[in-house]
C-alpha cells in the first residue's frame, strides 16, 4: 500500500483540479449569460482569458525553474488561494456588469496558468524516482470533471447561476488541500520535502542554458505550432457539438450522449499509459494520437446521422486521451531538467492558443457557411498539424 500513496496524492490533485477546470471553463457561458453577456461578449472574454493565460503560463513557470524562490507547489497553492477570492468577489450582491466580466476572466486566465503546473509537478517527482502512475492519476481527473459536471448541473438547474462561484470555492479549496499534502519524506533537520533537488551544472553549461528557449528549442516550437493546429480542429468539434447535433436532427439529450462516449472512453487509455510509454515512445505516441484527432474529423465529416457522431466520438480513446498525457512525458523527455516547468508551460500555452483560434473559427464558420463548411475546416486543420508532428516529433527515451 505505501507505494500506491504516491498516486493517490496525485491523483487528489488532478481530480480536483479537473473538477475546478469543469466547473470554470464548461460553465462560463452559462453564468455569464445569466449576467446579461451576451455570446459574442462572452467569447471575447474567454478568448482574452486564453490569449493573456499564454502569455503568463512560461511566466510563471520561470519563477519555479533553476532552484526559483518559489516552488511548484507552492505556485499552486498561492493562485488556488487567488481563485478562491476572485470567485468571494463575484458573490457580491450588485456587482457591477463590468466586474463579472474582469473576474470571471481572471479565473479563466489562471485555470489554464495551472495546467502545466499541475503537470510538471508531477513529473518532476517521477525524475527522481517516486512511483507516481502518471496516466492513472490524469485518468481520475477524468472521471472528477464528468461526476462534477454531471452535480453541477443538476444542482445549478435546482437554483441558479449564483451557486456557480460557491462551488469554485470549495473546489479551490480542495487543490489548496491536496497540494498542501503533496509531499515526499523529510530532509536530514526534518523539514518536509516539498520539490525535487535541482541539478547542478558546470559553468559552460550553465552558460548555454541562459540562450533563450526559443533558440534552443526550435524544432520543439515547430512541434507545438502543429500541436495547436491539431487542437484547433478538437475544439473546433467540441465546442459546437451542440450545433453538429442539431444538423443532424439531434439535439442536447444526443450532445450528451455523445460527449459520455468520449469521456468514458478516455479512461482506459489514461490508466494503462504508463504501461504503453515504456513501450512506445512519446514521441510516437503524439504522432499517433494526431492521426486520431483528425481521423475524427474526417468521420464526422461522413457522418449522415447522429450515429455517425457517435462512431466519430469513438476516435477520442487514442486522440485526445492519448495526446494529453504524451505531450506531458514527451515534453519531460526532451527538455533539459533546468526548462521542464517552462516546456510544460509553452505546450499548454499553445494548446490554449489552438483553443482560442479554434473556438473564434468555428463560429464564424458557422455563421457564415453552416456545419458542413467547419467540420471540414477542422479537418484541414488536422491533417496540417498531424504531418507538422509527424515532421517534428523526435523519438524520446
């Protein structure tokens, strides 16, 4: 049992923090239409929050690089705390129109700051050893978000919208707690270990890693250019679902049957990932992985009915499932030790500017030419990221 305590705290993590990444992002539109937003403002705050979160995510994750004065975890720690005030803020009786729109915002761009946080301290205690199932872990933060989401949304059909920062509340709450349990023995004066030792480096070394990351790191930016592509094609599909649906005769009773396919099937393959890295390298995963998520497209695209979409939603087990926790190892594999919070924070960051484009495409895209024209888009944009990746993605150890 002792060492499956390991995985359990992580897995703590990531299920809290996927529960909180549910309830700020899946019900933005709904709380902010309930404060008179409408879609277009609402998807300008969002693309905003996405846009700014880029810029902040290797920000951020440089302060905890190269022995920083802050740790990862303690990173977490303090922005939970943050969320958990912006979110007291918006329970507020009266605030003002504008402030809604500030924090709610705030929240979105600091969501999505953490993701690579949340990944990269757990992969920096599996460098050092400690037996963390990284893909089982990421597969209990899959099944929080459906169980919350499921809740949510039952509950806010109960009451209202206002009960929405409640719950970001609490939720915060639970990462402050796991993050705060989220430590590995005790050093020789019997202070808590709280992060990996950092390596040491001789001067020349030292000397090439002040080159900046873009410089040292070409062939990997040129990855995450595809990377985005690929991800703009997946939120293309996935934010107008509902929309796909209705084209096909369906409607929210189908979207949500569609949506549990894809979720459930992402489990199995988070959870036996690390058995399938020590087998297949990461970078070959990506590659395979991009193959699904246009694959997808492409089905959707043929579909002529509602079970089309859901032979379509099929594809997510080796797509999206697939790529999430390969882009955490292959990004682990291939960066020096001193860049790891920042490569992890620069593949987030893309993929979050792939989710901007995605979302601001599709719409315009649906409104200028119909559902035919953006599934089709969306499998353009696959097949360019998937052969930018397969160009790009090296084979790692």
């Amino acid at each position: 049992m002792k060492h499956q305590i390991p995985t359990i705290k992580y897995s703590g993590l990531q299920g809290s923090f996927w529960m909180s990444f549910c309830i700020v992002f899946n019900y933005a539109a709904m709380y902010l239409l309930s404060k008179g937003f409408s879609n277009s403002q609402i998807g300008l705050i969002v693309a905003l929050a996405g846009l700014i979160s880029a810029g902040l995510q290797p920000v951020i994750a440089g302060l905890a690089e190269n022995g920083g004065k802050i740790s990862i975890r303690a990173l977490i720690m303090t922005i939970s705390i943050f969320m958990m005030i912006c979110a007291g803020i918006l329970l507020i009786p009266g605030l003002y129109f504008l402030c809604h729109a500030l924090f709610y915002g705030i929240l979105i761009t600091f969501l999505q700051v953490l993701t690579p946080l949340v990944n990269a301290i757990g992969m920096e205690w599996i460098n050092r050893g400690i037996p963390i199932n990284f893909g089982l872990a990421r597969g209990i933060g899959s099944v929080s978000y459906a169980a919350v989401s499921f809740l949510v949304g039952k509950i806010v059909a109960d009451h209202s919208t206002n009960i929405i920062p409640v719950f970001i509340i609490l939720i915060y709450f639970l990462v402050l707690i796991a993050s705060c349990i989220f430590v590995f023995g005790r050093d020789r004066d019997g202070s808590a270990i709280t992060e990996p030792v950092q390596e040491e480096y001789s001067d020349e070394q030292d000397g090439k890693m002040q080159a900046s990351f873009l410089a040292s790191y070409k062939k990997f930016f040129v990855l995450l250019i595809g990377a985005s592509l690929v991800f703009v094609s997946h939120n293309m599909l996935n934010n107008f679902l509902f929309q796909i649906m209705q084209y096909h005769g369906g409607g929210s009773t189908e979207m949500g049957a569609a949506s549990g396919i894809a979720a459930f099937l992402e489990l199995p393959t988070m959870i036996g990932f690390t058995w399938l890295v020590s087998r297949i390298s990461s970078g070959n995963l990506l590659k395979i992985s991009s193959v699904f998520f246009t694959l997808k497209a492409l089905l959707m695209l043929l579909a002529g009915n509602i079970g089309g979409i859901f032979v379509a939603q099929t594809a997510q087990m080796f797509g999206f499932a697939l790529f999430t926790p390969a882009s955490v190892y292959y990004t682990n594999s291939l960066i020096r030790p001193s860049d790891r919070v920042k490569g992890q924070a620069y593949m987030t960051a893309t993929n979050t500017v792939g989710s901007v484009f995605g979302s601001f495409l599709g719409g315009v895209l649906l409104d200028v030419a119909g559902v035919p024209i953006m599934i089709l888009a969306a499998f353009a944009a696959g097949v360019i990221g998937t052969v930018i990746l397969f160009f790009t993605a090296e084979k790692t150890s």
